[in-house]
C-alpha cells in the first residue's frame, strides 16, 4: 500500500500527540493543526489523503472546517472525533459529508480499522472515477478480423496474464494504446488503473516530475506534494506512449525503475516500492531509434521482452469495410447508416494508401458523414486523395513509375473499373458485365472476390 498523507485536528496537544504516534506507527506520514484555520493552511500547502478532526474547537469547529472544504470543492475524506456525541452531531456531520464518526474515549484498534476502511474507500472512488473513463476500450475497441490482426489477438492474449514488458511498435493511427489497453484488460491488473503517459506530448523538463512526482520545494513552483504517475498505477499498469520522445537522461531513470521497481520523488532521498507493469510503444524502428540516439538500447532490452507489432492498414485492407462502418455507427446518430457504405466507397478507401491508418480513417469518415447531411454517403464525400489514389493505382507508364506490389495495384483498378462500370449501368450486373467485355458470370465472380459480403 503507498504511504498516505494524514492530518489531524484537534486543539488538545496531548490528543495530537496520541493520535500521530499511532498513525506514525501505521506507516503514513502525520501533518497537525490545532483548529480548523491552521488546518485549511495545511491543506492548501500540503497533499492530504485524510482528515482526523475534533469536532469541537476554538476559531473553527470541526463542522465548520468540514462543510469549508466542501465548499471548496475538496473531497478529501474526514473523520470526525468528538466526546460530545449524540444523534443530532452524528446526523449533522454526515450530512456535510463526514465519512466516519468516532466517540471519545475511543478504542485505539477501532480508530485504526476505521482508518483503513476510509483511506479504501476513498481509493476505490478514486479508481473508479479514472475506470469511468476507460469504459468501452480495449478489447471492445478493435475491429477487425484479417490473418494480421487475428495474430496480433493472439499475442496479447498469450502476453496479458503474464507480469512480462511489453514493447508495442506500429505506425502512428495502428492502435498502439487500444493493445496496450487489450493487454490490461485482460491481465491480473483489470481491477487496478491503467494510466497513459504520452511522452511526446509533455514537454521534457515536466515530464519527470509527472512520471515520479515530486516534493514541495524541490523546484520553484512546487508549493505541495505531488505523487506522479507512476504512484498513481500502482499495482496496475502504465503505457509509455512515443518512448523514443523520452529525454536520454529520463531514460537512465526509467530504467534504474524497471531494475528494482522503486523510486524517489524529486526532491526526496526516500525510495518508494512500487508493483507497476510497464508496456512501452513507439511509431519509429527501435533499431533505427537506438542508432540514431533516440533510445537506450539497455532500456530496449529491458522493455522489449514480449514484441508486438501493430500492422499498417494498408497491410490489412480487408478490414477497412468493418472499420468504416464500425466509425459510420459510431458518428453517426442514424442507427440504418452502419450498413450505409456502398461498393464504390469500399472500392475507393480499398484503393487508398492509408499514410495515417486507422486515425485517418476514422477522421475521414466522420467528416464525410458532415458533408452527406441527411443523405447517402457516396464517393465524393470522401478526400480528393482518396479518388486519386484509387484512380491511379497502378504505374504511368514511363521512367517515373513508380514501383511497389503488382498484385494489389491490379486489383484495386479492376475493383475501381467494376464500380464505374455498375454506376454507368445503373446496377444492372449485365449492362455492367458488357461495358466490361466480360461474361456476367465473371463479373459476379469478381463482386463476390472483392465485396464478399454484399455478394453472398
């Protein structure tokens, strides 16, 4: 369990006394006050997870300070303690939000199990307010059902029940975070935070002191405790996003963690003991990184105990129609537009490269669901890069062609010249098959080759 934080307030120095002794003994750290004025400065200079209070005081009662704090916005659970018990103070100290109360002369162990009882409670909230958020990610998030991905499932599925790091690599938009999420749901951890750190994101003189925390006044600025990231996903799991992007000098510190598990806040000599499992990713080649000097190599053996790598979309085009229609569904406020993708619009994000994967085509077809209104999505909805990739997929002729596969740039024309010649049809299969030069049984062989499930 992490050291917690605990102040006591009473205006009695010998209750003080008895009550730190005990708390200290319990392993947390003992703030005091002797009113609730002194307690309020405290609390504002000060990270506290729990608040012990007498109920009757001088300046500021118990009550007083308690329905403050709420005032303020600050949930920080409080037991009350008074020797003046009835109903009506229980009653009343509940009702501005006490989360225990405890008549004097109490029994030590009781105090304690109460204790313990409320810092649990208050951790569970705390969880389960970061878990809210997390709801319908992971697992469910994938979509998907091509050879590629079927062996990406099967790794996290090997890997999760497992304590082993795991290093994800894939192009930026290939779902990076939903594995490393899949990894977590389905590990020992589910129950705990998973907590996302995109290195990338947070400026390199900041994202130490996010990682590890940090204590009041190791640097200007620090006006309080502050547990970082890693404290916050004890017991759980926390992802590395863009660990390339991570300072070289952080890297050592990182992997001084990984190597024993603990930690020091800056500005702190004490090492905290912490149970966290660590899944790192990056959209570049780790042996490109590592010669480069973007990243460690001890670091990357050390995170690298299970690879997986996330395929690029353009290496899994049979799952761009379940996708599409999966980000059609969840765009669109119409439940009958999930099955709305016609073959020309299929034939066209089939035919495209996919530079941004997946990202790119979710953001595509949500502002192609903007420019439809209440209509049809058709093609023309879609990006002009989108018909000119599926207008142009196989090689000018001439010293500039490019090069790359023969096979799936001859089946992406052939889909593109079927779906042009249905639309010049107007769907007739055998006006479509004549404009072709094509017996009609060839034709349907071909719609059911390249749009298997509106042929069946």
């Amino acid at each position: 369990m992490n050291q917690r934080y605990v102040l006591v307030v009473d205006d009695e120095p010998h209750m003080r006394r008895v009550l730190e002794i005990m708390l200290r003994k319990a392993g947390h750290s003992v703030f005091a006050a002797g009113n609730g004025r002194e307690a309020l400065e405290v609390l504002r200079d000060n990270q506290v997870d729990l608040v012990i209070t007498d109920m009757r005081m001088p300046e500021m009662s118990g009550i007083e300070l308690l329905t403050r704090l709420r005032q303020d916005g600050d949930e920080v659970p409080v037991i009350v303690i008074t020797a003046h018990g009835s109903i009506e103070s229980a009653v009343e100290a509940m009702k501005y939000g006490a989360s225990d109360y405890i008549l004097r002369p109490f029994d030590i162990d009781a105090l304690e199990l109460a204790i313990a009882r409320v810092l649990n409670e208050a951790e569970v909230v705390r969880q389960n307010t970061f878990l809210r958020e997390e709801l319908n990610r992971g697992w469910d998030a994938f979509v998907g059902a091509s050879a590629a991905m079927q062996s990406v499932y099967g790794l996290i599925r090997q890997v999760a029940p497992t304590k082993a790091s795991v290093m994800i690599a894939g192009e930026t938009g290939t779902g990076k975070e939903l594995a490393a999420r899949a990894i977590h749901n389905s590990s020992p951890r589910r129950g705990k935070l998973f907590v996302p750190i995109n290195c990338a994101a947070i400026p390199a003189d900041i994202l130490e002191a996010e990682l590890f925390g940090y204590e009041k006044g190791a640097f200007t600025g620090a006006i309080k405790d502050r547990i970082g990231k890693f404290e916050l996903a004890n017991e759980g799991t926390v992802f590395l996003d863009e660990l390339t992007e991570m300072p070289m000098a952080l890297q050592v510190k990182l992997l001084r963690f990984l190597q024993d598990n603990s930690l020091e806040r800056l500005g702190s000599n004490r090492r905290i003991q912490l149970d966290i499992r660590i899944i790192a990713a990056t959209n570049r080649n780790p042996r490109d990184a590592i010669r480069d000097g973007h990243l460690r190599e001890d670091l990357y053996y050390r995170l690298n105990v299970f690879p997986i790598n996330l395929p690029p979309l353009r290496e899994r085009t049979e799952d761009i129609q379940d996708l599409a229609s999966h980000f059609v569904a969840k765009h669109s406020p119409r439940a009958d537009r999930a099955n709305a993708l016609s073959t020309a619009v299929v034939s066209r994000l089939r035919a495209y490269n996919w530079p941004g994967n997946v990202r790119e085509l979710e953001n595509m077809v949500e502002r192609a669901l903007i420019l439809c209104g209440t209509g049809p999505l058709k093609s023309e909805h879609f990006p002009v890069d989108v018909d000119a990739a599926a207008a142009s997929p196989v090689a000018p002729v001439g010293n500039s062609a490019p090069t790359g596969p023969l096979v799936p740039a001859v089946e992406a024309f052939e889909a593109h010249m079927i779906e042009h010649a249905l639309e010049e049809a107007a769907g007739s299969k055998p006006k479509a098959a004549a404009l072709l030069d094509i017996s009609e049984r060839t034709l349907w062989y071909k719609l059911k080759k390249y749009w298997p499930k509106e042929n069946d």
